[in-house]
C-alpha cells in the first residue's frame, strides 16, 4: 500500500512542476514566432484555457477512480483494457520523450555555463545529467514526502523567480523590439515567424501556435497517478486548474519578455533562449540568473516527472499489463522503487542518446501531439462513462455538461493534426505512428500473454 500524505499545496507544486522544463522555453519561442505580431500571450492563454477544459475532466475521472493507474484505468473502464494499455504505454513513452528533451537541454545549459572553466569543462555534460537524474531517484526513492516537499520548494521558487525576470524586460534599461542592440522581438514578429516556421502569420498560423503551447503545459494531469497518496481524492481537482492557470501567466509573460529583448531569428537558433535573454536584459549577471531559473525548471521537471510516472508504472505492472517486478514497494519507504529504478535507467539511455545526436525538437512536437490525444481520449471517456455508468459515484463532476466534453475532445483532435502536419518536421509524425503501433502490438499480443503466465 502506498502511504497518503500529499497535501494541496504540493499536489499544485507537482501539477506546475513537470510543466515548468527548460525545453519550454524552445516551445515558447515557437509560439512567439508563428502567432507574430506580439500574441505569443493570447495564444498562450488561449492554449491554457484548453487545458482546464481537459482538466476538468481528469479531475470527475480521477475522482471516480481514485487509482494509481490514472489514465489506464479511465480509458479501461471506458473503452476495454486493450485501448487503456495502448495509452498507457504512448503516455510512458511522452514521459520519456519529454524527459530526454530536458535532458538535452539542460547538458546545453550546463555546457554554456561551464565554457572557459578548464576543469569543469572537461567533464561531459552527460555526466552531470545522470548525476541529477540518480539524486531524484534516491529522493523520491526515500518518500513522497520527501520529495513533495522537494518539490514545493522548487516549484513556488520558480513561480517567483520566472515573475521577476519577466518584468525586467520592461523595467531594466536597454534596446527593446526592433531597435539596433539585441532587440527586435515583437516589433519584428513577421520577419521571425518566418524564420521559425516557414510560412507568413496569418490565422492558420496561429491556430498552429495554440496546438504547440499545448507543450508548455504537458503533464499538469500527471498528478492523477498520485490519487493514492492524495489525503483527500478530491484535492486534485482544485490542483489542476490552479496548476495550469499559474503556468499560463508565467509562461505568457516570459514568451512576450524574449520576444520583446531578442530577435525571434535568434531564438529560434538556439536550444537555449531563455539564456539569450538571460544576456540581453543583463549581461554576465542576467545569464547566470537565467541559468539559475533553467536550472530549477529543469529540476521541477525531472522530480514531478518521476513521482507521477513510475506511480502509472507502477500501477500497470500491479494489475499484470506489465512485469510484477516493476510492482514492488519499499518496505521501509513505502515508494513504487522496482518503478522508480525503470524510469531512471531508460531516461538516463534516452538522455545519451539525445544529447549525442541533438534532434531535441523531435520529441517536443511528440509529446505535444500524444499528450493532445491522450486529453482528446479522456474526454470521450468522460462521456462514455457517464452513459455507460450513471449509478457511478462522482464527487466531482466536470462542469458544462455533455458539451464540454465533446467541445474538449473536438479541440484537443484538431490541435493533435496541427502538431502532426506541415510544417512540423516528418520525424514527428512518423515517431507518432511507430509508438502507437508498438504500443498496440503490446497490448493486442505481449500483455495477455503476460497476463496469462503471471496468473
């Protein structure tokens, strides 16, 4: 049995904390150049509210089945255990996908900060990546508690810090869009858009932009595997959209803030912008503020990233769709640790792997794309079940009736295809298409068997 000790504040903490990544930052660059015209912001908000709708439905989902399994159980009661475990393993792999691009970014961090050092320089970043991986593992190994309270230290210092380096862009001194130092953000949207993405801004563009913001909130609902450990189930609910409406302020604020100091051209080079502009609103001292801010995203990530993921691991290997080994519990912590150790060793291989051949982009658009089908898939269940199921105990019940969900499921199809087509490179959506045969093949064929010689 799990231990329940989670409170509100740290469920909040954990929601915002897989979001706030350093990888975001490339994300937000994105949006910055295709809406143009200064409405990285409104694209931002637009993309936020979306997720509360999608919010709104894990909460009466986790709140009917308070279960580590999270979405593996919803989409098994809704729609057969063959489609639940094809999800479950897409979401393991957006996890992992979403991991790796952190990890490349941070050992580009770590190398920025490093250079001119002769000793520190010499040490490869993967080295210091998969040290920072093996501290959150021993962390989360000895206690949710210990790492909830990890985690709202780091989180609520984000917050903060992310506000303050935001409104220096208007109050510190310097060149600002499209004067002749570092400036040219806003006021050079078009050239920038262009240079990102290929194509004029226009509304179509736009629309594309609403589609990648989804990326800056990826994993807000990752805390529904951690039901289990909540004191109270209906906790979550109030978390997830306080979570998300937090991440759009910071998020839209800092994307204007670049984009206002930075030519989006030069952004758009970089796997690192936020330290471009770290340079632009304060020279040496602003980059290693900004080096400081990515080092905290990427922590807060990595952290929230493995208690949310190995607890649906976990889960999946409890019920049989995976080995019984990754079920085992910590006799003295009471923490998923056989889980824990799974995902530590498959990101620190996926981290080697992206940090030597830099296709970081790649697994960004994938978890944006898998993570909208999977909010797309949650909503249908919530309609599904409620015609299937209308004696279920609800404690919570997603606001809007039908239409909510149908509007939801709607939405999140249509910004999935905006992440899958042109001009999204080719490898996006044929990684799409390659998890998600893999990931049925498992579950049509490998999972029964399994099934059938543990039982």
């Amino acid at each position: 049995m799990l231990k329940k000790s989670l409170r509100l504040r740290t469920l909040v903490a954990a929601s915002a904390g897989l979001a706030l990544a350093s990888s975001v930052f490339t994300a937000a660059v994105q949006v910055a150049g295709l809406s143009g015209m200064g409405l990285a912001w409104l694209a931002i908000a637009v993309g936020g509210a979306v997720c509360v709708l999608a919010a709104w439905n894990f909460s009466e989902l986790c709140a009917a089945f308070p279960n580590a399994g999270g979405v593996s159980v919803y989409v098994r009661e809704a729609f057969g255990s063959t489609l639940s475990l094809t999800v479950s393993l897409l979401y393991v792999v957006l996890a992992w996908a979403a991991g790796a691009a952190e990890a490349y970014v941070f050992a580009t961090v770590l190398s920025v900060l490093f250079r001119g050092l002769p000793v520190l320089s010499q040490i490869p970043p993967i080295v210091w990546v998969l040290a920072t991986l093996g501290f959150f593992f021993v962390i989360n190994l000895r206690g949710v508690e210990l790492a909830g309270r990890v985690q709202d230290l780091m989180t609520y210092t984000m917050f903060g810090v992310l506000l303050v380096v935001s409104l220096a862009a208007w109050l510190l001194p310097g060149t600002a869009a499209g004067g002749t130092g570092v400036g040219a953000g806003v006021g050079a949207g078009a050239a920038g858009a262009k240079a990102i993405a290929g194509v004029a801004p226009g509304f179509g563009s736009f629309l594309q932009a609403i589609a990648y913001s989804v990326y800056l909130f990826i994993g807000f609902e990752w805390i529904t595997p951690l039901v289990e450990e909540s004191e109270d189930r209906m906790f979550l609910p109030r978390a997830m959209p306080l979570a998300v409406a937090g991440l759009a302020v910071s998020y839209a604020l800092f994307a204007e803030a670049m984009a206002t100091r930075v030519p989006l051209s030069q952004l758009a080079q970089s796997p690192t912008p936020h330290l471009l502009y770290g340079q632009a609103i304060g020279g040496n001292t602003g980059l290693l503020v900004l080096v400081a801010v990515s080092f905290l995203a990427t922590f807060t990530s990595f952290n929230a990233g493995m208690m949310g993921t190995s607890r649906l691991v976990y889960a999946m290997a409890r019920e049989g769709a995976l080995p019984p080994a990754l079920s085992k519990v910590h006799l003295t912590y009471f923490t998923p640790w056989s889980a824990l150790l799974f995902m530590f060793l498959v990101e620190a291989v996926l981290s080697v792997v992206l940090i030597y051949t830099g296709q970081f982009t790649v697994p960004i658009l994938l978890a944006a794309a898998i993570e909208s089908t999977i909010y797309a898939l949650a909503a249908l269940a919530v309609l599904k079940l409620r015609k299937s199921q209308p004696g279920l105990e609800r404690p919570y019940r997603a606001p809007g009736g039908a239409a909510q969900p149908v509007v939801t499921a709607v939405l999140f199809t249509a910004l999935a295809l905006g992440v899958l087509l042109p001009p999204t490179p080719v490898a996006v959506p044929v990684g799409f298409a390659i998890g998600l045969a893999g990931a049925w093949l498992y579950a049509r064929f490998v999972a029964p068997r399994l099934a059938e010689t543990s039982g």
